[in-house]
C-alpha cells in the first residue's frame, strides 16, 4: 500500500509565478552549491596543515567555519524548492494532499514568513553593526571583514522566504485554483 509520501504523483500543481520563482532558486542553489567544494578543500588543506604538516592555522580554520555556516544558509532554499528537506513524516505520511496543503499553508502563512521576516530583519542589523564597526576576528591571526560571512545570513533568509512563497503560491493553487496551474510542465522540470 502506498502511502502519500511514497507516492511521487501526490505533488501541489505550478502555476507560472511559482515555476519561475523555484527555477530562480533551483539557479541559485545550484551555482551555490559549488561553494561546497571549496568548504570541502578548505577543511582538507586545513586538516592536511594541521595534522600532517603540523602547522594549524586560525585563520584557515575559521574559513572552514564559515565557509559551512555560509553554504549552508544559503543552499537551504534549494532542498524546501525540490522538496529534499527534512520533514517530520510521521503524521504527514498519512495526511491526505488536500490536508497536506492546508497544513503548509498556515504554517507557512502564520509561523514561517513571519519568523523569516523577524529573523531577516534583525539580521540585517547584524551584519551591519559589523560592517560599521569593521569586526573582525578577535584572534590575531584571524579573519578580518567579518560582516563578508554575517552578510550571507540574511541572504539565505531572503532565499528561503523565497522558497516558502513560492510553495505558498503552489498551496493555494491547489486549493483554491489561484493562480492557476500551468500545465503541462511538471513542477520539478527546473531541476
């Protein structure tokens, strides 16, 4: 017996606004990812260094820091638009499509937007103030130009307010037929 979750015809219709906001963020996420690799060379020559060469290295370990944090923020938009994000499926899994978009309506509408609102917003302050302030790391062979990574915060907010309304819009076409679905592409052809 196939469950809902099992069943990959059990997906919210695309309309044309959705479509082009999940190919924007497929687009980033994709060209984001490749910081990936570089996050990945930036902890091996830093391992290598430290461990092998035995000379560490402050400031390349804090790269690798924020190097993940960065990738990270910013590549999570990418996994709610292809639907690769984790989920708690233990009721989900049952639900019906139809409850299934009501749910991710209202919590999209009434938890997730506003809490992107408020966390983008204070954010921004954040990477500000350090931009003012010119912060940089407090070891002495550290990073400087910390506001560089703290500016990445907001961005991968921005991003994934982006993803939600662009699952909000696929919601609400599903349930109340607006906008209207565009047919007859298939809501991952922008992967």
């Amino acid at each position: 017996m196939s469950t809902p979750s099992q069943d990959t015809s059990k997906t919210f219709p695309t309309n044309a606004l959705s479509f082009r906001l999940d190919s924007m963020i497929a687009f980033t996420g994709k060209l984001l990812s490749w910081l990936w690799v570089v996050t990945i060379v930036v902890v091996l020559t830093n391992v290598f260094s430290r461990f092998i060469l035995g000379r560490g290295s402050i400031a390349l370990e804090e790269l690798s820091w924020h190097f993940f944090g960065a990738t990270m923020i910013m590549t999570l938009s990418y996994a709610i638009v292809t639907d690769d994000h984790v989920r708690v499926d233990v009721l989900r899994e049952r639900f019906s499509l139809r409850l299934m978009a009501w749910v991710e309506l209202l919590g999209i509408t009434l938890l997730m937007l506003p809490l992107m609102y408020f966390i983008t917003e204070q954010l921004i302050e954040y990477a500000y103030r350090s931009f003012e302030q010119g912060e940089a790391s407090q070891s002495p062979s550290g990073l400087p130009y910390r506001f560089i990574l703290k500016s990445t915060l907001p961005i991968g907010m921005i991003l994934i307010s982006v993803a939600l309304v662009s699952r909000l819009l696929r919601c609400t076409t599903y349930l109340f037929k607006f906008p209207r679905e565009m047919r007859p592409t298939h809501p991952t052809d922008f992967r």
